[in-house]
C-alpha cells in the first residue's frame, strides 16, 4: 500500500449541455496535475451538469467521453474518475466512470436517484457499490445522492479477508447546490467518522442552467472528520495528500469496527 495517496480535486464550473466544451474546460483545468497526483476527481455529470434533460444527448460507452477520461488517465499518470449521463440497453445511467494510466476502465451506476428532480422517472438505477483497488488502497466510489444513505455508504468489516474493512477512501462526486450546504458537509464527516475511513468529494461550482447555484465546498476529510483540504466557491484545482499509516494507527487505537454489526447489501 502507498504509504501517501496524492488526491486531486477539481471543482469547476460545469458549462450547461455542452459535453465537448466541458471536455475541453476540465481537460485544461486538469493538465497541471500530470505526474503530480495520484488520484483526480472531477464533479457528478462533468459534461453536462444535472440536468434530465441532458438525457437526449446520452452517449455510449463507445463515445468520446469514455475515450476522454481514459486519455487523461495517461496524460496525468493518475486515476481520473467522475460521473457522466451513458446510454446502454438497458436505459441511460448517471454512471461514474474510473479509468486508470494503464488503460483499465471501471464503473458504477449511481443507486439512488434523486427523486426530488425526477431523476428516478428518466434515469435507471445502479445496484452494485464499486470497489476498485489504487496504488494499494481500497476505494469506494458513489454519487452525489448516495451520500444521505448510511447503510450503502457502510463500511463493513470483513474477517474473511484478512479482517480488512471494504475500503480505506470513499470518494463522493456530486451537482450539491449551495441551499443543502450544511448537510453536505455534515453528511461528509458523518461518513468518514462511522467508516474509519478517508473521504474525499468534489462538488461542482458556479450556476447552472436551471439558475441553481452551487457553492463547492469540495473536501478530503480524515477518519476524525477533521478537513485536511476545504475549497470555497468558485472554480479550484487542489491536491492534498492522506495517509496509510495515520490511518492503520488510528484503526488499531480505536477499533470501533470490531463492534460493529454484520450485514450484507442487497
């Protein structure tokens, strides 16, 4: 395991519909960061922001989005993940996508949508949490929403595999408009604190075409719920580091995960 993982947020300004100009935007926004970090985070739906109408203009997984990504992973020499609106035959998800330099792309379909927009009545839900191993870390990622749901968000303690916990970082991406503020950044340190883990999340910035307007607020937060990085509103590029050792410290001087209650997702 890499004793420090960089992380890298990029909180922008998501231009509205517009996929090859934000491709464009987030790719320049980026490009300072090759060889510098190790993990890049870009906001929820990237090209076009939340919108259900964006479901239109849906592309494949054969489109010039998922190309994209994967070519940022190489150019960066880092992980690159965020989430973007995908057609498949099975409907069009809000599907996170995470490539890596070597070419390797994984991906998870957003679980709970965001019945409040109707996201729930034009997009299809995911099911399975993702789990993807980094540079020796165990990372979960999850979408915007996701956040207020505990149980999905749990870090189980699994005795059948070395007695590891499911992850060590949980990455959140997310459209959070600046009215829900404080329950993003509570539910945040909620997460890390229950989970014995690291969080870090990546909020969008500026107004977007429904006149919605998103503080940022993007955070890395410690297993204490202690902020190591806080972005204010606006577009930021920002990379801090955390650390495997901290954490096994911390886990070994407060096992909370030992008492914790066994259960499965479904």
């Amino acid at each position: 395991m890499q004793e420090e993982l960089r992380i890298s947020l990029a909180q922008g300004a998501t231009r509205w519909h517009d996929p090859a100009g934000n491709r464009d935007y987030y790719g320049d926004l980026i490009a300072p960061l090759a060889g510098k970090s190790d993990l890049v985070i870009l906001p929820e739906t990237f090209t076009s922001g939340f919108s259900n109408e964006a479901i239109d203009k849906a592309e494949g997984m054969d489109g010039p989005t998922v190309a994209w990504i994967a070519e940022q992973a190489k150019k960066l020499d880092a992980a690159v993940t965020g989430s973007v609106q995908l057609r498949t035959a099975d409907g069009v998800f809000n599907r996170l996508l995470w490539a890596t330099p070597d070419g390797e792309l994984q991906h998870y379909d957003k679980r709970h949508l965001f019945r409040y927009a109707n996201e729930h009545k034009r997009y299809a839900a995911g099911h399975d949490r993702l789990s993807v191993d980094w540079k020796g870390w165990r990372i979960n990622p999850q979408v915007c929403y996701d956040l207020r749901f505990p149980v999905f968000c749990r870090n189980r303690y699994n005795v059948e595999r070395e007695n590891q916990l499911d992850f060590d970082l949980q990455i959140f991406v997310a459209n959070w408009p600046a009215v829900r503020a404080y329950p993003w950044k509570t539910l945040l340190r909620a997460r890390a604190i229950e989970n014995l883990a690291y969080v870090a999340a990546v909020n969008r910035a500026g107004i977007d075409g429904n006149n919605l307007e998103y503080a940022g607020d993007s955070a890395v937060i410690d297993f204490l719920g202690q902020p190591l990085l806080e972005l204010p509103a606006g577009e930021h590029i920002a990379t801090t580091t955390v650390s495997a050792r901290k954490l096994a410290e911390f886990r070994a001087h407060f096992p909370a995960m030992l008492d914790a209650d066994c259960f499965e997702l479904r």
